[in-house]
C-alpha cells in the first residue's frame, strides 16, 4: 500500500480519492494551518508518506534529504522550478508533472486579465466605489497586438484566443511549432522586438536559470508606455522590483500578476495598493475541468509507476535511467 498526501491547494475533492483507494492505496491532505513553504513544517508534515501531489510549496535538497522514504513528487501543474531535480535524481525520486490538463484554463485566465486591464480594471472599479466618475478613452484591444513569450501548449492556447478577439498575434520562442505558426499566421519575432511591438505581452515561459528576471529594467524600457503585461506564468520570470518601479513611474501602462517571485505574495508588496495591476493568487490554472484532469493524472502517474509502468510523458527527471523500481 501507498501512502500519498495531497499538497496542492484545491485537492480536498477529486477523482484521486477514489482512483488510488480503488488501486489498494490510502490519500490524505495536510492540516492546512500549517505553513508548508517552510522546509522543516513540510519535512515534518510529509514523514511516513510514499508520494505527494505536490502544489508551488518548494523541495531544495534539505526536503529532499529529509524524506527517505519519499518515492513520487508529482506535481500538479506543468512546473517545476521548486523543485531540486538533482536531489530527487540522488534520491531516486521520481519528479512529475500533470500537462495537458490546464492550458485552456490558464489561457483564459490570461485573457481575463487582459481584457481587463485593457478597458482600465481595476482603477475603475476602484474609482466607481469611491464616486469618482472619469470618462478615459482606451485602444480598442481588437485592434492591439498580443505578444506571447512562449508557444507551447499555454501560450498556443492563448493566440488562438486571441485571434478571436481580432488581435494580431506575434510570438517569441526559438523551439516555436512550425505547423501551428504557420495555420494561424503568427509572426516569429525576436524577444526585443516583441516587446517593442506588443500592447500586451503575455508570459508563457518555464523558469530557468535562463529566463529569470528576463522581463528586467532594460527589457521594461523596450516596452511601450502603453503596453500591459501579464504574468501566468512563473514569478521568477519578472524583477518584481524592476516592475513595480516601472508602474510607478508611468513607464507601462499596467500589470496583471497570478504568479511573484514570493509565493504567497507579502502584504507589505508594493503591487498590492497600485490602482493599475491586478492580481490573482496562483489560480490561473484552476477550473472545475482542470481540477478534476489534473488530480486524475496526478494519481495515475502514482498508481503506475506502482505497478512498474513509466509515464515518460510526465516524468522530468531521472533521465536515461532504466530498471526504476518503487
């Protein structure tokens, strides 16, 4: 029998329950009180468990070495960058992930906040609570450019979005699908010059020691004064302080944030009180259909690799390993 707890946000309820009882296997969810982003609470609160369904919580190698009797880290989402996979690779952890179980979810949610952002949310709602009744003109979005930073499953299901939307739609990503560029008619451009041309740019690329902090003070300044960004992607991806300054100086016009560089975000953040950046706590990728996929795969992926199947499809780590036995 296989122990498994569920850290995720959201894991309460599921197909997993069921999937992994009727597999022989027993699924819990932690006290939610406590603070799983410290190391020794989630050391602590996963002792005893073969596999966990893992949230944003992170696992640096002292997690890693704290559990030696942890098999499965599968994680519910596509990333992966809390993860230490060469600590799971030393300790023949196999590290997962669920794809294709939330890219429509979070291209929505992307698109959420670009339509609102560009029609002036949330200053508006703001300022119609207080009384305040302005009349200020936007750029019809229809009219605007998209520009996404990543073309895979996320960002191809945002520019499909919106191309229904009317906007014209460019893309920088040097591994881009061909055949998808090519029968919707995106432009492939360079990151600067997506950055100069765009009214919005939205982020869909994974965090790496590559892509940290790519949105900087330069590539900031590359941007137009009336240019929206969105970020549904990873928080490391953008200097938040680079960002901040940058509203407040005028420099872009807003932000749209589910994802920062500190998870959960602190309050005394800047971001919170500006009246031209909308947040969101790390959801974009959750819908009542994402939900249910995701936590059915990531119970899957657990049951398999039980039974001495490989799910490489899912699998990010322990590459070129063979004979992997629970």
């Amino acid at each position: 029998m296989v122990r498994v707890l569920c850290t995720a946000l959201s894991s309460e309820s599921g197909p997993h329950f069921q999937m992994l009882a009727d597999a022989g296997h027993e699924c819990h969810v932690p006290d939610r009180s406590r603070d799983l982003w410290n190391n020794d609470v989630l050391i602590d609160v996963l002792q005893g468990y073969d596999a966990v369904i893992a949230g944003s919580e992170p696992y640096p190698a002292k997690v890693i070495a704290g559990l030696p009797k942890l098999r499965v880290l599968a994680r519910a989402g596509v990333g992966f960058d809390a993860i230490d996979l060469k600590a799971c690779d030393s300790a023949k952890i196999v590290v997962a992930t669920t794809p294709g179980c939330n890219h429509h979810a979070v291209a929505e949610h992307a698109i959420a906040m670009l339509m609102a952002l560009g029609r002036g949310f949330p200053a508006l709602d703001q300022e119609t609570r207080r009384g305040e009744w302005k009349r200020v003109s936007y750029p019809r979005i229809s009219e605007c450019t998209l520009g996404l930073v990543g073309l895979g499953r996320i960002g191809q299901a945002t520019a499909t979005r919106g191309i229904g939307l009317g906007m014209k739609v460019i893309a920088y990503d040097p591994y881009a699908p061909a055949d998808f560029v090519k029968k919707h008619g995106i432009t492939l451009v360079s990151l600067e010059e997506l950055l100069k041309q765009s009214d919005f740019v939205s982020l869909h690329s994974p965090s790496t020691p590559e892509t940290k902090h790519m949105i900087n003070d330069k590539t900031l300044g590359l941007m137009k004064q009336s240019a929206v960004i969105i970020n549904t992607a990873r928080g490391p991806l953008i200097d938040e302080n680079a960002l901040i300054h940058a509203l407040q100086t005028g420099r872009i016009r807003a932000a749209g944030l589910d994802v920062f560089e500190i998870e959960p975000l602190p309050l005394s953040s800047p971001l919170i009180g500006m009246p031209n950046v909308l947040l969101a706590p790390h959801v974009a990728g959750l819908d009542h259909e994402s939900h249910n996929a995701t936590w059915a795969l990531g119970a899957e992926i657990i049951i398999k690799l039980h039974k001495g199947e490989w799910p490489a499809e899912c699998v990010q780590n322990l590459k070129g390993v063979t004979g992997w036995k629970w």
